[in-house]
C-alpha cells in the first residue's frame, strides 16, 4: 500500500514538493511560535530567578519600563536618593536591600553603547553564583573595575589592566573579570557604587534597589510598606513576569492566529491536491476495486497518501524551524520589550510533538473527505473510463 | 457438476433521466468449467452490463446468479468485493495496467488486496506470459500486446475460476490478437473458464460458444 501510494506522489514531483513545502512552512511557523512561547517564559524566568531577588524599588514612572531597563543594565532618566536603601533595609521583611546606580555611555566612535554598574557588597548576597573568570570577584579600591565577561572580550582588557574612564577623568584597574553568566551582567562595568556616583556625578542618588526578602510569602505586606517611600515605587518580580509573559502572549496570540490562517490554507492545499490527485487516478482506483480492492483498502491507500504527505511536510516543518530558529529569535528580540540573555526559542520534544501533530492532524483531516470520494469509485469504471 | 456461472432472469435496469433503460432483460444461460464463451453483439446490446453484472461489479435489478455455486443476490457490498476477488480475474480493453507501477508490481497489486504471498506467483506469471526480460519494465515502455499479457497475468495471480475479458483484442494488431487468443484458449485447455466480450470474429470463432445479445436479451445460442 504504502509502495502505491509513494509511487503516486513521485509520479506527480512537483505538485507533491509544493503541496508538503506548503505544510512544512505552516508547521515551522507553529513550532516556533510555540517554541518561543516556552522558551521566552523559561528564559524570562531563569533570568529573573538568578538576579536573586523578588522585587525592586524604582523610581516613579512606568514600574516595568524601569524594572525592564534595570533588569538589563540600562540607565533611567530619574534616579531615587540613596535614602531609599536604608528604608527599605529597616523594613523587617528584608533581607537584602542592594542599591545600584546604573549608566549608560554612548561610543558612537566605536559604534557601542557602554553600560556601567555601581553596586555595593550587598549585590553579592543576591548574586552569590557570581563567579571571576580571572582575578578577584570584588572591588579591591575605588579605582578598581570589575569587567563582566563579554565586556572584558570588547575592551580586550584581563586583570591587571588600566582602563581609561573619560567620565572619571582617570584610569581604573581592571582587577576581575566574571565568568559567563548568560545575563545581561556578561556585559556590564562594574564598580563600587561610591565611584559609580563620582563618575556620573550623582552623589547620594541611585537607579534602584533590588531587594530579596526573609519569606517569599511577605511579598504583598512588604511591597505594600516599601510602596510608601518617597519617589519611589515597588515593582514585583512576579508582576514584572506576569506583564511581559502578558505582552508577549498577546503578540503570540495574534501571531498564533495568522499561524492558524497559513496552516489552515495549508490543510485546504493538501485537500485539493489529494482531490485533484483522486480525480486524476479515478481509473486506476476503478481497476484496483475491479481487481479485488474494498472501498476501505482504497480509502487506505488516498489516506496513506496523504499520511505520507503530511508526514514530510511535518519533519521538513520542524527542521525549518530548527533552522531557521537563530534567525527568528534574532528577529523577536528586537520586537519584546524584555528579551533575556538565554535561548528564547526552545524546541523541545513536546513543542516538535505538538507541531508535528498538528501537521498530521490537518494534512489526515484534509485527506478524509477525498479518500471518502475514491472508495466511492464504482469498480465498473474500470470498463466505462477506458 | 456445478456451473462456473448460472444465471436465471437476470435483469438490469437504469433510470436515466426520467427514462427507464432496460440494459439486460430476463438473460438465462449457465456456462461450465473450462468453457471459452464470446458474447457478442451490436453496441448498445447489454455485452459490457452483463460483464459487470457477471463480474460482481454490478448487481441485477431482478433474477438470479451465481458464481461458482455462490448467489450474489443480497450480498453485501463488501461480499461482493470478496466474491470477485477471490473468484474472478479481469481483462480489460485498455489493459488497465497502473502506470506508476512496474510489470511485477502489477501483476502482485491483486494480492495487495487479496492480503496472500504473491511473490513466486507472480514471478511464475510472469514467465508464463513471456515477460521475465519486462518485469522492472513500466506499462508505457511495453507494446500493446506486452500489457495485454501482463493485465491477463494480474488477472489469473489470485488463481480465479472465472476470467472475464472485455475486448482483450480490441486495440491489438491482429498477429498480436492472435497469441492473445491462444493464450486465452490455453487457459481454457487448463480449465479456467473464460468469457469474453469481443467484436472480433476471430476470437468469437475461436470460442467454444457464443451468447448473442440483442437488445439487452439473448438471442438463441449458435
């Protein structure tokens, strides 16, 4: 059956290359949406879970556009007093309070945005997987710089080294270098916050505070006490996560949908390609029901066909979306607000399962209705059509 | 002993349009074993319906038949199947053959459907028939009377005891025709009954009897 069958498709090359390229390309686009969808909401997690902390003191504005940027090392318009640390410190449910002050310094010569990072010991409670790659894993003076790992590689700067601040007015010794991390730390310059003030001119001030509590559970009590410091306002890291798996699941359900429109168009592609195919063997399926085939045998067989079809367009589906996978992700960073550093796009075994599952289902879907029509086909045709 | 084919009264009627076609009206006639038996007639007389009918790929409106002893009156369509499969081979005019399929391939389809190990069998067929040098060969690189002998081939792989032709010699030149009427009165020596319809006097001579229709009804046996 399944020799008919092939031997079918392979005498019409070219209908049955377009008809399954058709069905590979609507499961490729489901299995990325999907396999972003997961990998999106298991980076972001991942991400959010090794910053160490569970809320975050900002400045007044769009809470999540603030948490964003400091998420990823970028400067704010506003900062908060450093007031706002030892408030937050007083309150019983905190256990660690870690200020940063955060600034971004435009290279256009070099076509890059640096982005630095004041912090204070603090910062290692929160983060103690922080790990030096080369040299120490903390300040040793004021003029001292920690290089995250692919802002050593930029600068091509190892312990030891001076580097140049123009904003200081004077060189700092690079004395570590972190280990890869897969955050946006892999791309900071890190500095004790003293000197992060003195460089950007903004003594007493920081960008915000990232702050881990004795008891999870204290979340909504402390974040409703922490809410009350002036010009400040608390950002939570599970709203932070709820509003952007929100936002991207809004985009992905409007991507989902015209997703389900190609995939649609596809299954109707197999339809009539199937259909056209059932016309066009009319009088070979006569002589198969004259020469002792049922009508569920040849049912079968259009119901192979399409099987087969379906089947090549649903692995040619998936390998294109493993291939072209980099390239989506590329493009999808640039589009969601938050993109963390991990793989956005994760093809695992149930994401590769549900889009070729869906390929089958649509492509045997569309193959029932044909198949219907050839085991209809009167074996007496084989004597009128000839 | 018992009649390859009997059929009593067999009848068939077509409604097309509001009018009523009678194809075959009251045909009796029973045909034994090893018979070679012409049908024969004008175009329009009911030849190919009483092939249809005769091949299980029809059903009678009225009267009786049976195929080896088995009534086919009331089978079910999946019966029917059953019966023609197991029972009869088919020659078709236009040979019938699958074009993507090879010579062996095609002579091996009935057992496809017949579920049985066909493979010897159709090798042997094949050598039988005289296409050993044609089996990977496909149908459009043969000549007419190549794909004659594999379609008759195919139709003999399930070992029927019914072979029904329908203008085997139609579209062969006559020294082809001809060892396609050999073949056919050599499967009749063997004792395969065959019938076939044919417009062509030789083959019809050849037979060892013919039923003559006439309007849908038979005329006296020559």
């Amino acid at each position: 059956m399944l020799l008919v069958a092939m031997r079918n498709l392979i005498c019409r090359p070219l209908r049955s290359t377009l008809t399954a390229a058709g069905l590979a390309l609507a499961v490729a686009v489901m299995a990325g949406l999907s396999a972003f969808g997961e990998g999106y909401r298991r980076s972001l997690d991942s991400e959010l879970s090794r910053m160490g902390m569970q809320m975050m003191l900002v400045p007044l504005g769009c809470p999540y556009d603030a948490a964003a940027r400091v998420l990823k090392g970028r400067s704010l318009e506003h900062s908060l007093p450093e007031a706002a640390v030892l408030e937050a410190r007083s309150d019983p449910a905190v256990a660690v309070a870690a200020p940063m002050l955060l600034a971004s310094v435009p290279r256009p010569a070099q076509g890059r945005t640096d982005l630095w990072a004041g912090i204070d010991e603090a910062a290692l409670q929160l983060k103690p997987w922080w790990d030096a790659k080369a040299g120490e894993r903390w300040f040793t003076d004021d003029d001292s710089v920690i290089l995250g790992a692919e802002a050593a590689e930029v600068e091509m700067r190892s312990p030891g080294d001076l580097l140049y601040s123009p904003e200081a007015g004077r060189s700092l010794r690079v004395v570590g270098v972190l280990a890869r991390s897969g955050t946006s730390d892999d791309s900071l310059f890190f500095v004790s916050l003293r000197t992060a003030q003195q460089m950007f001119d903004s003594p007493g001030r920081i960008t915000a505070v990232a702050i881990r509590l004795h008891d999870p559970e204290m979340l909504r009590e402390a974040s409703g006490r922490l809410q009350e410091a002036r010009g400040a306002q608390v950002v939570t890291m599970t709203e932070m996560m709820g509003a952007f798996l929100n936002l991207v699941g809004s985009v992905r359900s409007l991507l989902v949908s015209v997703a389900l429109v190609a995939v649609t168009a596809s299954g109707l592609i197999v339809f009539n390609t199937l259909l056209g195919s059932v016309l066009e063997q009319t009088r070979d399926l006569a002589v198969m029901r004259a020469v002792g085939a049922s009508r569920v045998q040849v049912f079968v067989l259009i119901g192979v066909q399409a099987g087969i079809l379906t089947g090549i367009g649903g692995c040619g589906g998936l390998l294109l979306a493993a291939l072209l996978g980099p390239l989506i992700e590329q493009i999808v960073r640039g589009m969601v607000p938050l993109a963390p550093s991990g793989t956005l796009l994760s093809l695992t075994a149930p994401v590769l399962a549900r889009g070729l599952g869906l390929g089958l289902a649509v492509g045997l879907a569309a193959g029932v209705y044909p198949a219907w029509q050839a085991s209809r086909v009167q074996p007496a045709l084989a004597m009128r059509l000839e | 002993m018992q009649p390859v084919i009997s059929a009593l009264n067999l009848s068939k009627t077509y409604r097309r349009g509001t009018e009523q076609v009678h194809a075959l009206a009251s045909v009796s006639f029973e045909i034994g074993a090893g018979e070679l038996v012409a049908v024969v007639g004008p175009s329009g007389s009911g030849k190919t319906t009483l092939l249809n009918l005769l091949g299980c790929m029809d059903v009678p409106t009225s009267g009786d038949l049976s195929i080896m002893g088995h009534p086919t009156r009331g089978l079910s369509e999946r019966a029917l199947t059953r019966l023609r499969r197991d029972q009869v081979g088919f020659v078709f005019q236009h040979f019938g053959l699958i074009p993507t399929l090879t010579v062996e391939e095609n002579i091996r389809l009935p057992g496809l459907f017949s579920g049985k190990q066909v493979k010897h069998r159709a090798a042997e067929l094949c050598t039988r028939v005289g296409l050993d040098h044609r089996r990977r060969h496909r149908p459009h690189e043969l000549s007419g009377g190549e794909m004659q002998r594999v379609a008759i081939a195919r139709a003999l792989l399930n070992e029927p005891h019914l072979l029904l032709a329908d203008e085997p010699t139609g579209n062969l030149d006559s020294v082809t025709g001809g060892s396609i009427i050999s073949l056919l009165q050599e499967l009749t020596a063997q004792g395969l009954t065959v019938v076939v319809v044919t417009h062509n006097d030789r083959l019809a001579e050849s037979a060892a009897r013919r039923l003559v229709l006439e309007d849908g009804r038979l005329a006296p046996s020559i």
